[in-house]
C-alpha cells in the first residue's frame, strides 16, 4: 500500500485531473469517503474524512475505473501501475 501522505494525495489527484476527473472535496452526508457525481467527471470526497479515508477512497474509485494509461505519462503511469499492484497482492 502507498503511504498515507499529504504528497500521495496530491499524486492522487493529479492523476485524476490528467484522466479528465476533477476532485473537489465538500461536506455532506456520504456513506463512503469519495463517489463520482452521477457518471459526471466530478469526485466528491467528504472534507471531513481524515488522510487515510481520502487516500482509500480515490484509490478504491480508481481501481472501480477503466482507465487509458496511453493519456498518461511515465510518472503517473507507473504510479497508477504501483496502486494496482498492491491490489493484485491482497
């Protein structure tokens, strides 16, 4: 698993805005960390959930997704590539 960091996040993020997605993060009453917005390009996240809560809740939506890796480039790729591997081991 990546570590749960304020600059994972930020790679989390990043990588959603090159697959087209933006992250915003509000509050409301969210049963889970995170959704997308009725097939929308838009990720809620709850604003209350703590690091951890975030950073599982995009990786979790990013495995759910069918993802282009040609629109990335090597950096996010391999990132990309990291998170699915973790998945792959559990």
């Amino acid at each position: 698993m990546i570590p749960f960091t304020q600059h994972n996040l930020g790679k989390l993020e990043e990588l959603f805005a090159d697959l087209g997605y933006r992250v915003r993060y509000e509050k409301g009453s969210f049963r889970t960390g995170a959704c997308v917005l009725q097939h929308t390009k838009v990720i809620m996240v709850n604003k209350f959930s703590n690091l951890e809560v975030r950073i599982q809740s995009l990786i979790q939506l990013l495995r759910e997704m069918d993802i282009d890796l040609s629109s990335l480039d090597d950096k996010k790729r391999e990132f990309y590539k990291a998170i699915r591997k973790v998945e792959a081991e559990l």
